[in-house]
C-alpha cells in the first residue's frame, strides 16, 4: 500500500475510533513541515498500532488512557478518553483506571491527569445531551382505549403483576378543581421498582431527578392517551451505559400493554 492509501486508512481508522473526523490543520504560525509530523504520527498510531488485531478496542484504549496519564501528556490523554468512551468503556471504568494509576505511577501524577477526565466527562455529558434534543424523540404518547380512571385502574394492576410498586398518583385535574380551577383530567402515576432504579441512581444521582418512572394519563378532548418520556431520551440525557438504560426500557412495553384493547 502506498503512504497516501497508508494516510487515508490511519484517518479513517482514527474517524471511526473518535467517532468523528479528525482534523488536524495547523496551527497559528507553525511551519508547513508541521503537517508531515502531525501526519506521521498518525500514521503510526492509528494506522500501525489501533489497527492490529492483537487486542480488542476497548483493552487497547484502556491501556492507551493508561500510559498517557501516568505519562502526563494531557492533549494525547484527552484524546484517548474520548475515544474509550466511544468504544465502549464506562465513566466508572476510568475512574478505576485512575485508582491503580493512583496507586502505581503517584497521586500528583493520577490527580493531575485526573482533571482533564472530569472535563472529557463534562464534554461528553454535554454532546449526548444535545444529542438527545436533536435527534431522539423525547416523549412517546399513545392513545387508551378507556377512560382516564380506568387506565390508571389497569396501571395500578398491570405494574404489580410485574413485581413493581405504584408509589404515587398525582391528580392533577383533581387537586385544580378543589381550587376551583378547571383543568382536563390529568393524572401522573409514579412507579417502579429499588431493584431497577437504585443502580442508575448510584452511578448517576442527578438521574434521580427523573426516576421512579412516571406515565402521564389524561383527556385530549374526548380521548384519553398516556404520555411518558422515552427511555432512550432518558439514557441519552444522563449518559447511562447501555446496561443500566435497559432498566429503564420496559416502560415501553408496560405502555404497549396498558393501552391494549382486550
């Protein structure tokens, strides 16, 4: 293979490891000959090294995460954080990874390189929310084919048979009308269960804020629908791996069955 073939397999290699193009103009007053080392390098490490089949990506990008902290090469560090966290590795990981660097390579060195994973954290935290917004549909509403009091009847039933507990029915509608206020039947039931959502919260509290799972059951004119915000919208606004938004996805089955016609 050519060097110019060479070159494009090594970027696209790093692409699909970065999960986005990688670009490396020059800088502000760096000599042309800047472009050959930048493209070199490259070469050499996503071409020659990230495309051996020796080790799989994620051991490769544990290790690579590895040297370059206890190295303390910050840049490359930040690079190889994100291309772990595309590739699989979990924020909890990292930390761990950081606790053996820690305990080998020195606490200045670990806490020092430390800092630039909370703000690739930060960084990503912030993409898979916009992420959410731009491209996943944030809540699912389907129509019932009963009415507001009985769909919450077969919520309440429908969560129990499936090991899981109601904790709350907020009425709405109800608490608006005792205040002389008018407002279409509206009513929000809390359910789940410890076994599900302790988890999430423990790798992730601020997902507290949206747990237990709710579904919102109210009258559009003369239909009654149930309304609740799509699992994968959650998973993608608190960056949950793939393992713990599984514990959030059988609302939709749940849903599918309470709005069933029988």
């Amino acid at each position: 293979m050519d060097d110019s073939r060479t070159d494009q397999a090594a970027f696209a290699k790093a692409g699909e490891l970065l999960g986005a193009p990688l670009a490396l103009p020059l800088g502000a007053g760096e000599p042309p000959v800047g472009e050959d080392f930048r493209r070199l390098a490259t070469r050499h490490t996503f071409g020659d090294s990230w495309s051996r089949a020796g080790l799989d990506v994620r051991g490769r990008a544990l290790v690579s995460v590895t040297i370059a902290a206890t190295l303390g090469t910050r840049e490359p560090l930040r690079g190889q954080l994100r291309i772990a966290l595309h590739n699989g590795v979990s924020k909890a990981e990292i930390v761990e990874l950081f606790i053996h660097v820690e305990a080998y390579a020195g606490a200045a060195r670990a806490f020092d390189s430390y800092q630039v994973a909370l703000e690739v954290f930060a960084e990503d935290d912030a993409q898979r929310r916009d992420g959410a917004h731009e491209s996943l549909q944030e809540f699912v509403t389907t129509s019932s084919p009963r009415s507001v009091t009985e769909t919450v009847d077969r919520i309440r039933s429908l969560v129990e048979a499936r090991g899981m507990k109601v904790f709350a029915v907020i009425d709405h509608g109800g608490e608006a009308a005792e205040r002389g206020l008018e407002l279409r039947e509206t009513k929000v039931v809390i359910f789940g269960s410890p076994e599900a959502g302790t988890p999430v919260m423990a790798s992730v509290p601020l997902a507290a804020l949206d747990l237990p799972l709710k579904l919102l059951v109210w009258k559009d004119g003369d239909q009654t629908v149930v309304s609740y915000t799509a699992p994968a919208a959650l998973a993608a606004r608190h960056g949950l791996s793939d393992a713990l938004a599984a514990r959030l996805a059988g609302i939709d089955a749940l849903a599918d069955a309470v709005v069933a016609v029988e």
